[in-house]
C-alpha cells in the first residue's frame, strides 16, 4: 500500500504559547518539516537550534507548507498576518490549507477565510482553552471550525498540540465558543480576586480561603493555581492580561449584537481594563487582583 506523505507544516507566531506549540509539531516527527515565523524574528532562533527552519514573511512559509497554523495576539495581528505585505494571502493556494488558533471575533475569522477560500486554500479556525503549560504539555482543548476536510486532515497536528479537539461546525462557530469560555473565566477571575481582597480586608488568611474554597463546590484548577501568586503579588505571565481583556471585550462586543445583557462579565472588563491602566498588561491575568487594591 502507498505511503501517505508527511506534511509540510508551518507556523506563525512563536509567543507564549506559539512557540510551544511549534515544538511540539516538531518533537513528534510527524511532519515532513517545520517551518516558522514571527514578527520579531530573533523568537525563531531556538526552535531552528532544535531543527525547524525559518522563513522571513507568512508568505513564505505558506509557499513551503502544506499546512500553516497561526498563534497571534489579536485580531489586528491575525489580519496583519494575513492581508499584509507578504502575507499569508499573497501564496495561498488550492491544495493549502491556514489554521488560526489565535482567540479572535468572529468577523475577524470570517474575513480570513473568505479570502483564504477566493483563492482556492481551505480554512480552519482553531482557537483554543489551556495556557502555558497545557502548550508545553500537548494537553490543550482544541475548538475549531471551518473547512471539515482540512479539521481531518490535521487531526495528527491537533493530537500533538491538544488532547482534545472539538469539530464545531461553520467559521465563527469556534471564535464565538472561544470568547464564552473565555468571558467565564475572566468573570470567576475578578470574583476570585474581589474575594481574595475582601479576605484580606477583612482580617482573614487568603491561604485559608484558598483551602476553604478548594475543598468545596467552587474548588477548580485556577485558583489554586493562581491563588499562590495572587498571594505574593508577583505575576510572571502565562495568559498576558491584555488578552483577556481583549477576550472580554470580544465577547461583550458579541453580547451587544446578540443583544444579550452580561453584567457581570462587563463589571470583569472594566476592572481588567483598571489593571491595564496601572500598567499589569502584560503581566499573568491574575493581575487583575490590582485593580482591588486602592493607594
Ligand atoms: N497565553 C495563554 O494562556 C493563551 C493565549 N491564547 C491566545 O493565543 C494568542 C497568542 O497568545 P500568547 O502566545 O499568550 O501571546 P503573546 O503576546 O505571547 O504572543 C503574541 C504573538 O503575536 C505576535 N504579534 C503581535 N502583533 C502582531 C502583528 N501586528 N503582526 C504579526 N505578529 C504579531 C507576536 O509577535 P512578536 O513576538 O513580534 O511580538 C507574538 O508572536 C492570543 O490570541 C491569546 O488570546 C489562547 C489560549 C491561552
Ligand atoms: O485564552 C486563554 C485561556 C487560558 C486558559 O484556558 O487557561
């Protein structure tokens, strides 16, 4: 029987979780080659000293791959990436496919791949639950949606990065179940962080909230997670602050033209935006525990 040739993937963006997930395309050995970008470009010299290659533009790398996968910051980044000079637009092609894992809106992914399908590629939005070290671990949980053919065709890819993928129907589908799971967490954040405040106003040890809360109905990975640097009030950044308000923002944005009141996730995005302001950007989203404290 013939042998069904590997596939030539790339990547863009090699951020917080880009560049893990990257590596491990490239530690499985599954695919023909890796090729990579991102904007800075001194972010693509470890994952070369590890075997990847590296291109200059998205262009080239599309040119290269089969299949690229994209992990950017935002919605102007996605775009950018896209439609700019020597995007990813300029060499996509029938037979190429463009999977976009970055947490964008809906019309973002939508505008993508329509143009992405104008010139014969296939596309697939891919955003994604899991931070840091789920990336680095391969544990993520995948959504997608978007061209059915292309979801099974980089099924081996998303068993590498996640341990979970979700087919969840036309683009959009996946970028707006994204900025739901998303606005949830950012809303049990802020509730964490308030509470944590009130602990501590209130004569109370945090850490014995943290076990009190752990033990109960309300016990979940986070904040045990994020509890301890919440306590220390050092926030090295695993999900950067800025992206879960813009999540918020996102998802608020859907709320307005769904018509769907969200009160308590707008309450969450402005005390992320207060955070913003005092200057914890681009620090852990637990940060967002700034914001309740007054001077
Ligand atoms: N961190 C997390 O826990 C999770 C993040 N996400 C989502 O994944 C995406 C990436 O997140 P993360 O890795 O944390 O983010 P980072 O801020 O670490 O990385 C952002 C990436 O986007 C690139 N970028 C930013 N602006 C542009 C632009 N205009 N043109 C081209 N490239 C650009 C950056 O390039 P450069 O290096 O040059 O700045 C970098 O590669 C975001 O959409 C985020 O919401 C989803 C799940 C979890
Ligand atoms: O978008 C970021 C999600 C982070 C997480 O799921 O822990």
């Amino acid at each position: 029987m013939a042998e069904i040739p590997k596939l030539r993937v790339g990547f863009l963006g090699l951020g917080i979780m880009g560049e893990a997930m990257a590596r491990n395309l490239l530690k499985s050995g599954l695919f023909a080659s890796v090729m990579v970008w991102n904007r800075t470009m001194a972010k693509c010299a470890p994952l070369v000293a590890e075997g990847a290659q590296c291109a200059e533009t998205p262009a080239a790398v599309v040119d290269s791959c089969d299949v690229t996968f994209a992990m950017l910051a935002d919605p102007s980044a996605a775009l950018e990436a896209v439609f700019g000079d020597n995007g990813v637009l300029a060499a996509i092609a029938p037979g190429k496919g463009y999977v976009d894992m970055s947490t964008v809106d809906e019309a973002t992914s939508t505008k993508i791949g329509e143009a992405i399908a104008t010139k014969g590629g296939k596309f697939l939005e891919g955003p994604v639950s899991g931070s840091k070290k789920p990336a680095i671990d391969g544990q993520l949980i995948i959504m997608a949606a978007g061209d059915k053919e292309l979801y099974d065709l980089v099924q081996s890819a998303f068993n590498v990065m996640g341990k979970k993928s979700f087919y969840l129907g036309t683009t959009g589908a996946a970028a707006r179940m994204k900025l739901v799971v998303n606005m949830v967490m950012g809303s049990m954040m802020g509730a964490f962080c308030e509470g944590m405040a009130l602990a501590d106003k209130a004569g109370l040890e945090q850490s014995a909230l943290l076990e009190i809360l752990g033990l109960g109905a309300m016990a979940n990975p986070m904040f045990a997670l994020k509890g301890p640097a919440i306590m220390s009030r050092n926030y090295p950044p695993a999900f950067p602050l800025k992206h879960q308000q813009k999540d918020l923002r996102l998802a608020l944005a859907l709320g307005d033209a769904l018509n769907q009141p969200l009160p308590v996730a707008a309450a969450a995005n402005e005390a992320f935006k207060n955070a913003k302001a005092k200057g914890h950007a681009d620090e852990d989203f637990a940060a967002v525990y700034e914001a309740t404290q007054q001077k």
